[in-house]
C-alpha cells in the first residue's frame, strides 16, 4: 500500500509551516493546537493549489474590535458576511496554516442538515411546528452554500445524496423518512432498488436499497474555504496565521487574546473553531464539545478497466446506514474517495487498524478495487455537541462572546449559513427576530448527559470511556 504525503504551502504572504504536522494532537489533551505545524496530509492539501495569502503571525501588540477564532469554513464566512454586510472588518486568529483544521479534511459532503439529528428525531424533540421552522432555516443554508459553490472553484458536483441501506431492515427505515421528507417538509426524496442504484450511479456490492434525496452538493472543501477566505480579505478582513489562543482575560469588558507574537485586545470574540476546540480556550466551551476522530483515504485514479468493473456513473457522494457510517464518492480526477469514524483518542490514531477499516470497506463495497493502492490518508476531528445539534448562539448575554460550532459532521454546508447568522449576532443584528427562537440559536451548547436524562460537567472526565463502549454495540447492531 502507498500512501502519499504532501508538503507544506509557500506562497505569497502565506508563512510556510514553520513545525511538522502532529497525528496524534488531541483537543481534549493539548492546551492548544500548536503554532505554525503543517497541514495534515491531505488529498485536499495536495490538490488545492497555493493557499491565498494571509497576514502571517501576530507579532505586535494591538487593538481590534471583532476577532474570530479559527479560519476554517464558519470563520472565513464569518469574516466575509461581517465586511459585505455589516462594514466590519474581522480579525481573524488562526493557530496554524489557513483551514488548518475541519475544512482541509473534511469529506466535502454538502448535505441539506446540520448535527446529527434527522428530520423525524426534529419533530420527536420539538414537535411539527419547530421542526418545519428549523427545516426552513437550514433549506436556506443549504441554497445559500449551493450559491456560494457557484461562485468559487471548487469541483463542485450538485448531484444529490444517495443514503445507502446496508442490512435489510433499514430499507423501511430510509423508507418512513423518505415518505415523512415528502409530506412534511415538501423535498422530492425517493426510494431506489439496489438494482437502480448498481445500474445509474455505482456498482456497491453491499446495499439493499436507498433514499434518493436531490439536495446534496460535494465540494473540494478546501478550496472552497480558499475561496471564501479570498472574498473576505478582498473586502478588508485580516487573518493572522501561526497565531493560537493561548491565554484569555477579559478585563473591563475588553478581550485579551494572548498569542505568541503578542496580545489581541478585542470588543468582540467569535469562536469558530470546530472539533479543534481546546479544553483551555474558554469556560463558555469547556466541555460543551465531544471531539471524534474521523478517518479518510483516497485511492490512486482508477483505471478504465476499473471504473467498468465499478460501474461508476455519477459523482453523487452516498453514505450508508451504520451508526458509525462510511461516507464515499467518486472524485472529479476519478480516483475513489471513504471514510468513517476512527480512533477514539488522538494516541492511537496511528495504529492501522484504522486505515483497514477503510480499505476493508472498500474491498466489500466494491470488490473490484480490493486492495488498490491509497495514495492518501489522513484523520481529523469532527465538534460532535451532547445533544446532537450544532449552537450558533451568544451563550451568555453579559459577555461578548459567540460561537458557531457542533455540526457533527454536517458542516460544509450549514457552516456558511452559521457564518451568516453569526455575523449578524456579532453586529448586534439580531433582536426582534423569530428565527432566534430556534433550538440552535437560543440555548448554549449542553454539558454532557446520562442517557439524555441528567446533564452535568462531571461527566466529561468519563466520556471517552463512555465511547469505546458505545462503538462495540454500534459495531454489533449494525454488523450483527
């Protein structure tokens, strides 16, 4: 087996990575994401081509009136929607290399959700009534994103997403959901046959069945945070590369954000930094967020005699129904893109049973490209919420103070329309509105909870404990 990796960016005002990427930092270990590592070795990093330019370390002292912490996705969005709609040019505050975390390692899914909840476990929480509002809000986030892939170059695909059966039973599962998708919130879902989805989009050995839904659009997700990071500098946003957060004091109501190359006083802090949430960055977020690892490889190109065998039609990304699903596609340059939950703790994500997770699947799910080189593998953290939800929210009224996190690995579309709502919350925007009445906007992220029943901090030390456990009886019920 092969695996390529890639060397850092050089390129304009970009600073070149100044330490080596580490695969096994862990949010819930480290005090912080490090200063100045390399990016992870990405398919992603490989292929986007040179990183805009940024603004290189902090290196002074100074006086700012919006930081956002985190140059990824929610963060470049931020930036941009503050300037282009607000007249507030951002400071952004980024650890290490631009999109270092989420957006350079990310499947590239863009789905019409956000968090881990369907649309039925919507209405068995809030009722109809929230569930269609929520509904309606995240549709928006949904075309918003599908706009913005217009805009920049991305390898966007707008096929739809195919949610693959792998057992029999979940056939009637997909089946309810697809029917409450048509009636309730108005989407053209449907049901496929295995033989319809082996005949018009790929040869996958091990469904039984699928739902079809159109809205779904796979991105390169790093060149799109490129794009948007591009659009928000062009319009006065600056964003300081090399530069953690590595202490914070709010002293008369101003933010000082200590970073190696000096210290950011700040009106107004905007945390958007995903799964890379340190322990130590805030009380607001400490233990708010549940970090897991997720595993990806991508294969050399495919051969003609391959795609054949495969049957490859579509660029259409699927996912399948195992709680710990697999998520997949063809690529633009038609090499085979898959990955699924990994590791629980960042020390062991080197060990390769990880990487034979993968290419296990890839052997069962289509036999013919049984063990085919991987030319990339990597692993990154995805910000998992207690409940399952993401918060894009001010969690305390008497700070100034807002985060945009907890997508649960549904974020590359929804994390735009968070950026947006975002900077209207920062801009002071947002009074009067009804929209703000929704679960994500109007609670802080949760502690966590002993079977949804009791929510406590005192958990958190037991959590990871909690996941190996819940991993084993995933793997049962889905494979057994």
């Amino acid at each position: 087996m092969t695996i390529t990796a890639c060397a850092p960016f050089t390129a304009g005002g970009a600073m070149p990575a100044s330490k080596p990427y580490d695969p096994r930092y862990d949010p819930l270990v480290a005090p912080d994401p490090g200063a100045g590592h390399a990016y992870a070795p990405t398919y992603w990093v490989a292929s986007a081509g040179a990183p805009p330019d940024d603004d290189g370390p902090v290196s002074q002292d100074m006086d700012v009136d919006v930081v956002l912490i985190g140059s990824g996705a929610t963060g470049m969005s931020t930036a941009l929607y503050l300037a282009q709609e607000h007249g507030i040019q951002a400071t952004v505050l980024e650890a290490n290399q631009a999109a270092w975390g989420c957006s350079s390692r990310s499947g590239g899914q863009g789905q019409n959700a956000s968090g881990r909840l369907k649309r039925s476990q919507w209405i068995q929480r809030w009722g109809v009534d929230t569930a269609k509002r929520l509904d309606a809000e995240i549709r928006s986030g949904f075309e918003n994103f599908k706009d913005l892939t217009t805009q920049i170059d991305c390898d966007a695909f707008a096929g739809g997403h195919l949610h693959l059966a792998h057992r029999p039973e979940k056939v009637p599962v997909l089946a309810v959901e697809a029917e409450l998708m048509r009636k309730t919130f108005g989407y053209a879902t449907r049901m496929m046959s295995a033989e319809e989805v082996r005949r018009d989009y790929c040869d996958e050995r091990e469904t039984v069945g699928a739902l079809f839904e159109p809205e779904g659009v796979g991105i390169h997700p790093l060149k799109f945070t490129f794009g948007l990071m591009r659009k928000a500098r062009a319009l006065g946003a600056v964003v300081y590369t090399s530069s953690p957060v590595q202490g914070w004091e709010t002293i008369h109501g101003v933010h000082q954000l200590r970073t190696p190359g000096g210290v950011v006083r700040a009106k107004r802090v905007a945390v958007c930094t995903g799964g890379y949430t340190g322990q130590a960055l805030n009380p607001l977020l400490k233990n708010r967020i549940m970090p897991i690892l997720s595993n990806s490889v991508v294969t050399r190109v495919l051969t003609g005699a391959e795609l054949a065998a495969t049957n490859f039609k579509s660029l259409t990304f699927l996912t399948d129904t195992r709680t710990l699903r697999f998520y997949y596609r063809l690529l633009k340059d038609k090499r085979l893109q898959l990955g699924s939950r990994s590791s629980v703790s960042g020390a062991d994500a080197e060990d390769p049973v990880h990487l034979k997770l993968l290419t296990d699947a890839i052997a069962r799910k289509f036999p013919p490209l049984a063990g085919i080189p991987i030319d990339y593998s990597w692993w990154g953290w995805v910000d998992v919420s207690h409940d399952m939800m993401p918060r894009i929210t001010q969690p305390d009224d008497h700070k100034t103070i807002w985060y945009a996190v907890g997508y649960g690995g549904n974020g590359v579309s929804f994390s735009t329309w968070a950026g947006k709502r975002l900077a209207e919350r920062v801009a002071g925007k947002d009074s009067g509105r009804n929209v703000l009445e929704l679960p994500i906007y109007d609670s802080p992220l949760p502690f966590p909870n002993m079977l949804g029943l009791v929510e406590s901090p005192l958990f958190a030390p037991f959590r990871r404990m909690g996941q190996r456990v819940l991993y084993q009886w995933y793997w049962l019920r889905d494979e057994k």
